[in-house]
C-alpha cells in the first residue's frame, strides 16, 4: 500500500493546516481489512449514481461515467491492479479517489447527498446478505446430509445416554434427527436476521438525512432491499444485526460443538461406535497407531473464537451514543472472522458427515450393556396393572440381582425375574429386548424406526419448500 499522499489530498482534508501523524494515520485506517467490501461499496454507489441521475441531482451523462468508472475500479481490483493506500482510510476513499483519477470532476460528484456514514451501514448489510445465503445453502447441504444418514442407520440400534450413563436405547437415526433439528433451529434464526437486516440506509447520510431531493425506495429496490430503514440516527449507528448474525453463528458453532464431542468420543477405541474417513483426521509424529479426530476437535475449539466475537461486537456496541461513533470500525474484523469461520466450520462438516460409516455391531452391543431396557419392564409392569412407583422398586431389585449375576435384564430366566413380582409372566422378554424397546417408542418424536423415517420425510419437504 503506497502512503504517499499529503494532507490536502485527504478526501477531507479543506479544513486541515497539517498532515495526520503518520502513526495516526496507520491506527485509524481501515482499508487493511474492509477492502473486504470493496465489491459492495462499489454496487451502492452505482445504485446512489443512477438515484441520483433520476431525482436530477446528476446528468445521464454523468451517471453513465460514474457507472462506468466504477466498473472500471472493479476490474481494477478484482486484477490485482489496484493500488490500495492507507493514507486514504478505507475501502471507500479509495475507490472514489480511485474513480476520480479515472473519469475526473465528475468522479466528485458521486459523494453527494451520501456519506461514509451510511455508505459503510449498507455495504456492511450487503455484504452480509450474500454471506447469509452462501452460509444457508452450506448448512442446508449439511442438512441434508444428517437426513440421509439418519435414513441409513434409522434402525441401528445405541444407547442412548443422560449424564453420559447408559439410559435407554434409541436408533442411531433417531439420533441423528436430534443434530438435525438443531441446525433447523439455526436455519430459522438465521433467516429472521436476514429479514430484519434487509433494509436501506442511503439516505440516511453522515446521521440526519439530506437536503437533496432522494428517493430511497429507488435506491433500495435497485439494491435488493425490502424498504429503506426508517430512522437516520438509527440506521448508521445500530450494529444490532452484525450482532444477531454473531449470536446466530455462536449458537450454530455450540450446537456443533456438541456434534463433535460426541464424534470425539464415538471414535474412540472405547467407544468405537464410528469410522471417520481417513482424510479427514490426522496421525501422530510419534504415536504410530493414532489416528486423530482432527475436524471435530477443531470444529469444537472455533466455537471459543466465534463466541468471543459475539462478546467484542456485544462490548462494542454497549453504550454507544447516538449516532455513528468510529467505534463502530471495529465491529469488521469479528464479524468477518465469524463469516469466515462459519463457512469453513460448515463446509468441513457438510464433507464429513455423509462419509461417517456407523458400526452397528459394537452400538448394539454398547446398548446391550448397562440394562437400558429397565424402563420398559417397569413399563411393562404398569401395563400388568402395577403402580408406576412400585414397579420402579421392582426393577430397581431385578437389575440389583442381574447386577451380582454379571447378566443382563434379558438374560434373567423367567423363574429369576418372577422372584420380584408375580405380574411378570414370559411375554416380557418381547420388552426386554433392544429392538422392542424401540420398536415401542411409536409416536411423533419418539426413537421408533418407523417414527425415524417419517421425520426424514418431514424434514425433506420442509428443506425442499426452502
Ligand atoms: N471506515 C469507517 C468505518 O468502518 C467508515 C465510516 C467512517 N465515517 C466517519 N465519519 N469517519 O466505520
């Protein structure tokens, strides 16, 4: 970045006698990450042209040059030819200097009934927008691929755990649904930022509008917005929705988080419920025979750096007085760091979970164990006629004895399990089994496979009316 303009050059610069402290200059620049935006800053301000050619504020003539400088700025910088320059501030001194150098005094007249204020409230919303709807297609592909590995394995049988102990069994699908119906809950959150966010604040200027006479419905049609924003003071000092977007992908980042212990802990040699492909987990430089859950572990560890961001931009915000305040160039970096990590975070998962291969022996074994099928046979009982709590104390003596046999709950003859109550009679062993026990979870929401496979098929018409 070359630095070698003087003060009079500085956009700004009429009511100066001398030039900014180098230092300075260096500490309140912004270029070094919000060129970032640099496509579109360029897309508002050819929007601001063309209103402005409309309300008369501009020729055609000179619309159609600024249009066309823009264009030419933007090749510019998608080429690598552009030379950006910390003495010009930021992303959108530097284009509009740049386009001034290119097309002349019209170049000038671009900034009119506009300010940084507002420029930089939009191409932050812009730029945000396009962001959410690459993020929304990659967590619909991650979506879709939960759907159909619950479909796959809707019937394999694990245990289902709380506080990590051995509860009851549920299908390996089912549980898959559960990650599912937590991305769609992020799903949902992220479109409610969207449509808040889809408003526009040109016009709005440095905090209390123009004199010029603007037509910002115009403007916000050409750029996609729903309306533009209502309030000028309002639209470019909140940051709220950098906020919410951060508040999305912290939320987004602790379910996955959760997503990947489990993964961390299924691959493990004591677990060994799943096989992650090799190309996506690492060795040891000195442990031969490790093979390394890298993805999952990492995924877990963002979630540090992407709620950290929600804190910064949460603390940023905080007491800020009406309207804009420099502080708000600090709300960037977070927020482009959390896109950043939100796509990489989504991108690594939605590659990886279609490609998790399930071993469905060793899940229903790990079932097998720790009589997960305790709950059935006091259900069983209450069917008998039992009351619940007395049933309870009932396997509570069964699973004792088992306990001290080293057997299972299914294991037990009938002799054995009748010693505890006369209503148990030999139909039990239909309950006490894995498949029974889930088999019996027939309703909407339940661990049913059948129930399993309908969730899919629910879930892939929501996706499909997306
Ligand atoms: N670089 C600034 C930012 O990111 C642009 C707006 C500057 N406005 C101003 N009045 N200094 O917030």
């Amino acid at each position: 970045m070359s630095e070698d303009h003087k003060a009079a050059e500085k956009p700004w610069g009429g009511r100066f006698s001398e030039p900014t402290d180098a230092f300075v200059e260096r500490f309140t620049a912004s270029v070094g990450f919000d060129r970032r935006l640099y496509h579109h800053d360029i897309a508002g301000s050819m929007a601001h042209a063309r209103m402005l050619a409309r309300v008369g504020v501009l020729t055609e003539a000179e619309r159609d040059q600024i249009i066309e400088g823009l264009e030419a700025v933007r090749s510019d910088i998608e080429a690598g030819r552009f030379e950006w320059s910390v003495s010009l501030e930021d992303v959108h001194m530097n284009i509009e200097a740049a386009l001034t150098e290119r097309i002349g005094v019209t170049g000038k007249k671009l900034h009119t009934g506009r300010s940084r204020n507002d420029q930089v409230a939009t191409d932050i919303r812009l730029y945000l927008r396009d962001e959410i709807d690459a993020i929304s297609d990659e967590l619909h592909r991650l979506q879709n691929g939960l759907l159909d590995l619950a479909e796959r394995e809707a019937a394999t049988i694990m245990p289902g755990f709380t506080h990590l102990q051995s509860a009851q069994p549920v299908t390996f699908g089912h549980h898959m649904m559960a990650w599912f119906e937590m991305l769609e809950r992020d799903y949902g959150r992220l479109q409610d930022c969207r449509a808040r966010m889809n408003q526009m604040p040109l016009g709005a200027a440095a905090l209390a509008g123009t004199s010029y006479p603007i037509d910002r419905a115009y403007t916000a049609e050409l750029l996609g917005f729903d309306k533009p924003t209502e309030n000028s003071l309002d639209s470019v000092s909140d940051r709220d929705f950098a906020i919410e977007f951060t508040s999305f992908a912290a939320l987004l980042l602790t379910h996955l988080s959760r997503c990947s212990e489990e993964l961390v802990l299924w691959t493990s040699a004591q677990f060994d419920f799943i096989d992650l492909p090799d190309r996506f987990c690492t060795g040891s430089s000195i442990m031969p025979q490790k093979k390394n859950p890298d993805v999952p572990e990492l995924v877990r560890g963002k979630t540090g750096r992407v709620n950290g961001h929600l804190v910064s931009l949460l603390t940023l915000m905080k007491s800020q007085p009406l309207a804009y305040n420099k502080d708000n160039q600090e709300d960037k970096e977070p927020l482009f760091d959390t896109v950043d990590t939100v796509k990489g975070v989504l991108k690594a998962y939605a590659d990886m979970m279609p490609a998790v291969t399930v071993k469905a022996e060793n899940t229903r074994a790990a079932a097998s164990r720790g009589f997960a099928t305790a709950t059935d046979l006091a259900d069983y009982l209450v069917r008998q006629g039992v009351p619940f709590r007395d049933a309870h104390e009932i396997v509570g003596q069964s699973v004792a004895f088992a306990d001290g046999q080293g057997l299972d709950l299914e294991e037990l003859s009938l002799e054995q399990l009748q010693q505890f109550s006369d209503a148990i009679g030999k139909d039990v062993f239909e309950v006490l089994t894995l498949d029974g026990s889930v088999r019996a979870r027939d309703h909407i929401g339940g661990t049913a496979p059948g129930q399993v496979r309908e969730a899919v098929a629910r879930a892939r018409q929501r996706l499909a009316q997306r």
